[in-house]
C-alpha cells in the first residue's frame, strides 16, 4: 500500500466518522425533544387521571365543577408505594414557586387556555381545516405555547364535544370549523 492510497484511506475514514458524528448528534437532540414532549404528555394525563380519581362519585358529568378559566390547578402529592415520596406536577410546583392566584392576578396576565386560542385561530376561517393546520398556525402566532398534535386533537374535539366547533369527515380526513352563534349543531 503505498502513503498515497494509505492518505486517502485516512480522508475518507476520518469523512464518514464526521459525518456519522454529526448524524448521531442530530439523532440525540431528535430523541430529547421527544422525551421533552413524551414528559409533557405524562405531566398531563397525570393530571387527567387525578382528576377522574377526584370526581369518580360524580355519575352526572354535567354537575362536575369546572374550572374557572385562569384559575390555576393545585395538585395535592400522593403517597407514593415505595418510599419514594410525594411526586409534584408541573402546576403545583408553580403554585409553591410564588405564581399564586393573587400574584398573576395583579402581576402579568394569564395566558389563554388552548381551546379559546383554537376557536379564535377557527373564527377566521369559513372553510373546514385540519388539527394539523391548527397547530401550525398556532406555533406561529404563539411561539410560546408548544401543545403536542395529540393534545390539539384532544382539545378540538372537547370543543366538539361542548358545541363550540363543528367536526367534518371527508374519507380519513377530520376537519373543523368554528359554530357560529344561532345555528344549530349538526356534527358527523
């Protein structure tokens, strides 16, 4: 072998350990953005599972409290098997970090909840659009919110579900359009 082949040998090993690197670099920052928004998810259905626990006696949805919009949920901790001790969510920790209900009323204000930003986002359009359209828009008119495709779906069709938005299928498609007041509900 001589020190030419043996030179080029070495340039195109040290080129595919560059390029290898930086793909394995691009790969790991994938997967912890998925993990960040996988622990968003978690954080959630925790909650949407302690409160199922909290009104499980409740047979009459219609007669479950509802929160009033900005007010803040306080999680209490659980007694965890183990020892491991109490686990908090994402909105206790905000409570016991000085954000109180006194203190955002009179300090900055509170951000809207995703369902009014959605029906809002709804109200522009005449035409049907897709929750995917939706998120986007929402990603761009609210750099600071970040909700998962899965939690704008949920929240579209609770708007479906309290006669906010109306639901269109065409073939596999579901798109949504805003009620306007005085019409009559007709979803699919």
């Amino acid at each position: 072998m001589t020190s030419r082949s043996a030179a080029t040998l070495r340039s195109r090993y040290v080129a595919q350990a560059a390029s290898d690197l930086e793909e394995n670099r691009r790969l790991q920052q994938q997967l912890a953005d998925r993990i960040s928004t996988l622990k968003q998810e978690e954080a959630l259905l925790a909650e949407i599972l302690k409160l199922a626990e909290q009104y499980e006696g409740f047979a009459d949805a219609s007669r479950l409290p509802e929160q009033l919009q900005g007010e803040p949920v306080v999680a209490k901790p659980k007694k965890t098997v183990g020892g491991a001790g109490p686990r908090r969510s994402v909105s206790a920790k905000t409570a016991s970090s000085g954000t109180t209900a006194k203190a955002g009323a009179k300090g900055k204000s509170r951000q809207p909840l995703l369902g009014d930003l959605l029906a809002d986002l709804l109200g522009q359009y005449d035409e049907p659009r897709l929750a995917k359209e939706l998120r986007d828009e929402l990603l761009e008119k609210h750099p600071d919110r970040n909700p998962t495709p899965q939690v704008v779906r949920n929240t579209l069709e609770s708007l479906v579900a309290k006669g906010r938005i109306r639901r269109h299928k065409q073939q596999r498609s579901v798109m949504y359009t805003l009620v306007k007041p005085g019409t009559a509900d007709g979803s699919d």
